[in-house]
C-alpha cells in the first residue's frame, strides 16, 4: 500500500513542498520522511482519501523541518 502510495503521488508532492523550501533535496528529504512516517502508523490510517492523508503527513513533515530551520540560523 505504501509502496503504491510512494509511486503514484512522491513526485506531486515533492514539487508541491519544494515551492515552500526553494530546495529540491529538502523537498525530496521531507517527502521521504512523510512516507516513513506513514509506514509506521499505517495501523493508525483510518480509511479514506490516501492523498489527504499522505498530504498531512508531509505538510507536519515539513514544519518540522521549517522549525527546525529557524533554531539552526
């Protein structure tokens, strides 16, 4: 499941959070990371839209990564 989910909807969302971050590698990292997340609480996935879901994730991912950004400058 996650593996499809990966295929069909990782590149949307990398172009989707590169527009936040202006860096294709972080984009590429967050979206990585959304996705490793999501294999670990898969148990938790409720059922409907996969993309909603998936998009959650990433969103949280990335502000994570924008928080971390501002304690590193």
């Amino acid at each position: 499941m996650i593996a499809g989910l990966y295929r069909r909807y990782a590149p949307e969302l990398v172009r989707y959070i590169r527009k936040y971050t202006e860096d294709q590698a972080a984009a590429e990292d967050i979206v990585q990371e959304a996705f490793l997340r999501a294999f670990r609480g898969f148990a938790d996935y409720r059922g409907g839209s996969p993309r909603a879901w998936i998009l959650t994730i990433v969103r949280n991912c990335h502000h994570s990564w924008w928080q971390d950004q501002k304690r590193s400058r």
